[in-house]
C-alpha cells in the first residue's frame, strides 16, 4: 500500500576504479545526490558501500511515484554537468532499475 513514502523506487549500484573512489564519493556526496534530493517527487535516499561483494556502491531512492523520472525537473538535470564528466569515465558498472510498489493493502 503507497504511504507517505512514495509508490516507486529508484535503485542505483555502480563500481569505481579505485584510483578514483575519493572523487567519485566527493561528486556523489556533493552534486548527484543532492541535486537528487532536490528533484520535486524524490521522498527519500540513501548511500551505501558493500562490505563485501559488488557493485561496491549503492544508492536508492523513494519516490512518490515511477513517473517521477518522466517529469521535467528530472528531465532538466540529466544533463552531464562537468564534474560528472570527469568522473563517470571512471565508474566501471552501473545497475539501474526502477521499482513500482506492490505491497498489498493490509
């Protein structure tokens, strides 16, 4: 049942090159997710790093709904700003996958 939280989810797991995980962190702490959590539908995240097992990083977002990704002001930010630039060139996998909630009614 979609509560406060949102009825979709936004889940993003991505691997690094080592020499390149502090500005990758930097990048994903200070501009990605950020602009993320500004984004107008966006409820929640959070960042995680595997203590074992990859992709090394992960990171997940409520929305209020899928169709969040649809609109305009998501839309506006997909634009590589330059300090992603520089730094996707070192991410070595990504895993996108957007999930709708299908948690029956209680």
């Amino acid at each position: 049942m979609p509560d406060d939280n949102g009825s979709g989810l936004l889940l993003v797991m991505m691997d690094v090159e080592p020499a390149h995980e502090a500005e990758f962190n930097k990048w994903f702490d200070e501009e990605h997710f950020p602009q993320r959590m500004s984004c107008p539908g966006f409820v929640n995240g959070r960042r995680y790093r595997a203590l074992e097992g990859d992709p090394r990083y992960l990171a997940y977002y409520e929305l209020t709904s899928p169709e969040v990704l649809e609109s305009e002001p998501y839309k506006e930010m997909s634009a590589p700003s330059p300090w992603t630039q520089r730094v996707f060139p070192h991410v070595t996998r990504v895993i996108r996958n957007v999930y709708e909630d299908i948690t029956p009614e209680t």
